[in-house]
C-alpha cells in the first residue's frame, strides 16, 4: 500500500527547510526520545544557555497526526518572526519511549524536559485538543517556562463529565472507537496498544479534579503599564473552532469560567476542531495578533474581537448529521491547501503559473521559470538552462501530474508544464479537439514564452500529444521522452487496452460521475493501491473531474483513429526519443513499448523501465523515475 504521506512528507520537508525549520531527535532519557521540528540555526541540543533572537513559540498537536502535519501552516506562517518548536508527542510520530507511563503528566514532563535540552527558556504554548491538555499540565508544572497560553478546541483536563457529553455529541460510545479507527490502520494510527493506554489514562473523574492556579492567568492581575485605556495584558488565550462539535463553544465558555474570566475567548466562523488546518489563513492571523500583544510587553493595542467574561457566544445549534456532511465538503478542501503548499515551493524553486493567451479565446496556463518576465530575459534563461517542457495524461492538470519532476529539475533545467486544454486553467472557444490542435496551442504557447528548442517529455495522453508536436515542429522539439503512451490511439490498440482494464469505452473510465470512479482510476494506474481516504478522493473529483465534461468527452471522441487511417510520420529525433516506462502498466504495456520501440521507431528509440510502478509511474515512484529521467536528460544535453 503506498501512503500518501510517503508522497506529501517530502514537499512539506522541503518548504520547511527553505523557511528555516528541520526535525531533531531529543533524548529525555535513556529509552525516551522526542522529535522535534527546530529553528534550523539551533545547531546543539547542548548549549542551554543560549538564547533565542526571536521569541520561542512551542506547538503541541492534537490525537491522530503528528505534530508538524498538525500545525504546518502555522510554522511557515511564524517561522521568520519567531523561534518555532514542533515535538512530537510520546507514540505519535517519531517519538517513543520504554517507559509505562501514559498520563499527561508524563507527555508534559518529557516536552518541558526535551524544550530544556534545546535551551528555550521561556515560550508561549500553542496547543490544541489533546496537546491543549498537556499544554496546561506543563504550564501547571512549568510556569517558568510556559509564560504564556493559545489554546484550541481542548479541555484543562478530560473528565467523566466532559468525556461523557462529547461522545453523545458525536454520536460514539468511547475515545477509542472514534480516535483509533480499524478502517485507516497502519495509516497515520501506528502504536495501537500504547495510544490505547494513553486514552485509558485521560480521563479523569469530576471529584477528583481540582481546578489549577495558573499564575499566567494571574498574570493579568499585575499590569505592566498605568494607561488606563489600554486593554489588560491576558497570557492566556482561548482560539475555537466555531462550528466544533467535539469541545463546542458551551465547553469553550465553560473554559474560560474556570479560568476565572482571566482570558480572551475568540472564535473562527465556518471551522470546526481542527480550525488551524480548515481555515488556516483565518487561523494565523489571529494567531499573529495574540502572539503580537503577548511578546510586546503588553502594551501594543489589542485589535481582536474577544469576548468578555460576561458575553457569551450565540449558540450554534445543528445536528450530527448535517455536520458531518458539512464537514465532508470542508475535508474536501485538503487538495486546496495542498496546492497552497505547493505553489509556495514551486515559488521558491523559481517556477510560477501564468496564463498565455493563444488566441483571442484560447488561453493556456503554464507553470515556468520565474525569470521569464520578457522576451529578453526569456532568451536569456533558454541559453542558461536547457528548456524541458511536460505534457501530463488524461485527468490531472500539468502541476498534479508532475509535481515530483518540477522540484527536482527546476535547479538544472528550465521547466514548462501547460495544461492541456479543458484541463486545469487551460480553455478556448474554437470547437477543434484533435491531438493536433492541442500541439498547436502548446507549440504557440511556448513560442510566446519565448522556447526555440526543448525536451518534450509526455504521459499517456500528453506523450500522444508530444508525438504530433515533435511531427509537426522538429525545430522545436529536439528530443522526447515518453512515459505508458502511444504514437496514436487506434481503434486495435483501443479495444485490447479496454479490454484488459474491464471497460467499454475511454469515456467509462476517465470521465468518473462520483468519486468512487476516481478511485478505479487510481486501482489501475498504479501497482499499488493507494491509501488515500475518501474525503481525498472526493476532493480529486471536485476540483478535476467536474468542469468541461462535455468537452473533454469530445477530446476522446477525437482521439481515437482507426487503423487504416494511421500513417507513421517520419521522426528526425528518432535516435532522440526514449522510452521511459512503469513495467507493470496494464493500460499501455511493456508490449507495447517493445512495439512502439521497434515497428514504429524502427529500434532507433531507447527503451528503459521502471520496477514496481505501473501507468502513472512519475508519481508512483518519482524518485526512481527522476534518478532514469536525470540520467535521460544529462546524456541528451551533454553537447
């Protein structure tokens, strides 16, 4: 099964190199080890004494992801003004230990002690759900070290009461059976038996709980300023998902009685629990005001629409139903946050979107080098860096087909990646569907953006595509490389590919009406099978298989030519072309490889494969594909 982490984790890595953060094993104690994310400059675990530039902001995760999954938006949102800490609780993530101790108590112990190693000092804690109740052990234990509290979605402690009230709101009869699901095992739900004891250990009963005195929260009983005008400087700060069912804004207001009204309580609209990764942007900038007010002494004016301990929020009242359908469309969202990411790396890497118009009523989007702001620098660029351009398949856009290859080719190679038309933010008005008309519009595209010569590399759909372009402008593709396609689709190589997948037409497959079609795609593009949930794949089919249905159901129509009609064009790359494929596609096999290789390439191609990796073979395996590819392009651009 290939973890769509396995996938994701990397892009994030990278992003957070580039902003400053990098993980870092801690030992608490010999058999207890905790991951951190760090600031990047933070070069010892041993040197105490140092203290930070910036002030230390430490994030604690919630039951289920780990932390740096959990809060990745808010650390590449405050990594350049503060000094950012990401552990990992125990048995979440990278961290473990050999010691039996499940409470809280422990967890707060084993952070409080790792932040030591590190040398923080003094921070704010950032916490939510779960890691909420540990933030509020350690600033119990800690206060030295924990000055200063945001805390979200959580309760100070999970007792019988609490416990017994939010398992009827979501309509499940325990902790385990929501937060350890059967269904995602081995997903993101390792350390089954250890997680099952900390939740043993959480719950607490109401006579036995006593409520803390947080000297943060007395904090505000000493103002450091005489204006009366200004607002009472709160260390505590209550930031809710408006819309969570699992700790509502009831429990919220019960919070911040038990504090005494000696915090702010603010709330995000249209968010439920996990309000910092749902509505993020909205998160983080009242995230920003808080840690602002908190770490200038109290005096910069507080800007947030907080509430006093005498309002109360107006009730949210819904049914479990219409809220879990709700939060269905809001999961949905996750691709959208994805893409977010990406395009802050891609930036990074020096390649940005933009849309080329063709012709009036012809657009085509392209993802390309930053530096091609004219036609001059244009040139510029093309005679410093070899330009490769890529042609993605029927179904993603350029940017989801590729996205591997961008990363790792943008140092050393000037990249384009279009959509093709009706695919992503490509579109036009005239009524040609052929293969041809879509080599046309790319070849005029990259014209424009100023390409005289490129490697074209192309899969399934866009190797097609790739084959009428190098026919129709030799000038400009001076070489290929094609990934599971065809020269052309023909009525025989049509009805044995269709045959072997167990479909009737093209249209069947590739134009799904819900998302579980998306799903069958995704089983027969790949050797393994993915272990995406559904909300995932509902997202895929909103955002890419909604729009122009009508057209794209016209580009199959004319994609597929019958035999007599199919005439193989003379290649002048021929000794330019290569072949790279996944050798267990069973939409385009390796015969067919081997047949396109030698009949229609007259062996003048190279052919070389990739193990364990069937049609979409770029994503399945990139790494093994990029080090081929590397390879392919190195040896094409050597003269």
């Amino acid at each position: 099964m290939v973890n769509v982490l396995t996938m994701y984790m990397p892009l994030l890595r990278g992003l957070l190199k580039l902003v400053g953060v990098r993980p870092q094993a801690v030992e608490i104690e010999p058999g207890t080890v905790l991951r951190f994310w760090i600031p990047s400059d933070d070069q010892t675990t041993s040197n105490a004494s140092k203290k930070p530039n910036k002030p230390a902001v430490v994030f604690v995760h919630g039951f289920g992801l780990d932390g740096i999954l959990t809060w990745q938006f808010q650390v590449l949102a405050l990594a350049r003004d503060y000094a950012v800490y990401v552990p990992d609780l125990l048995f979440f993530g990278e961290s473990i230990t050999d010691r039996t101790e499940r409470k809280v108590v422990f967890q707060a112990e084993c952070v409080a002690k790792g932040l030591k190693k590190l040398g923080v000092e003094k921070c704010t804690l950032v916490g939510m759900s779960y890691g909420g109740m540990v933030g509020f052990k350690m600033a119990e234990m800690y206060p030295d070290l924990v000055e200063s509290m945001v805390v979200s979605c959580t309760a100070m402690v999970m007792t019988e009461s609490i416990s017994r009230a939010c398992l009827k709101r979501i309509g499940f009869s325990s902790w385990p059976e929501y937060l350890m699901p059967d269904t995602v095992k081995g997903v993101m739900f390792g350390n089954r038996k250890e997680r099952l004891e900390l939740l043993d250990e959480l719950i607490v009963s109401d006579k036995d709980f006593t409520v803390p005195h947080f000297t943060q929260a007395l904090a505000c009983l000493s103002p450091v300023h005489d204006n009366p005008l200004l607002p009472i400087p709160y260390k505590i700060h209550l930031l809710w998902g408006r819309d969570d069912i699992i700790f509502n804004m009831e429990e919220a207001c019960n919070l911040k009685d038990q504090l005494e009204g000696k915090a702010t309580l603010q709330y995000i609209g249209n968010a439920g629990h996990l309000a910092q990764s749902e509505r993020p942007f909205a998160y983080n900038k009242h995230l920003k005001k808080i840690l602002a007010s908190l770490h200038d002494g109290g005096t910069r004016k507080q800007q947030l629409p907080f509430l006093l301990a005498t309002e109360k929020p107006k009730p949210v009242s819904h049914t479990r139903t219409r809220t879990l359908e709700q939060g269905k469309r809001k999961m949905g969202k996750s691709l959208a946050m994805c893409m977010s990411l990406l395009r802050v790396l891609l930036r990074l890497v020096g390649v940005r979107s933009q849309a080329v118009e063709i012709e009036p009523g012809t657009v085509v989007h392209f993802w390309a080098p930053v530096e091609n702001r004219s036609k001059t620098t244009i040139h510029n660029e093309a005679k410093r860096k070899p330009a490769v351009v890529f042609l993605q398949g029927f179904g993603f856009n350029g940017i989801s087909t590729w996205l591997f290859q961008m990363l790792a080719l943008a140092k050393d190679y000037a990249i384009y990646v279009p959509d093709l038309l009706f695919f992503g933010g490509s579109a036009t008005d005239r009524t040609e569907r052929s293969p041809a008309f879509q080599a046309e519009c790319m070849a005029k595209g990259l014209e424009k953006l100023g390409v005289e010569k490129c490697t074209l590399v192309g899969l399934s759909y866009g190797g097609m595509v790739g084959f009428k372009m190098a026919e129709m402008y030799p000038d400009l593709v001076d070489s290929m490389v094609v990934s599971c396609s065809v020269m052309a689709l023909t009525e025989s190589i049509t009805r044995s590919a269709l045959e072997r997948i167990g479909f009737s037409s093209w249209e069947e497959l590739l134009i799904p009406e819900t998302f579980e079609g998306v799903k069958k795609i995704a089983e027969l593009c790949t050797f393994k099978s993915l272990a995406l949930p559904d909300f995932f794949y509902r997202d895929i089919f909103q955002d890419m298989f909604i729009n122009y249905k009508k057209e794209r159901v016209e580009l199959l129509e004319a994609l597929v030519v019958k035999d007599k009609d199919f005439d193989i064009p003379n290649y002048p790359q021929a000794q330019r072309i290569h072949l790279l494929w996944g050798e267990e596609d069973v939409i385009f096999t390796k015969e067919i490889a081997r047949n396109l290789k030698e009949k229609l390439l007259e062996g003048k191609a190279t052919l070389h494969n990739v193990e364990k990796a069937a049609h979409v073979v770029q994503l399945e395996r990139p790494v093994a594909y990029n080090r081929q590819l590397k390879k392919i392009l190195a040896s094409l651009n050597a003269n």
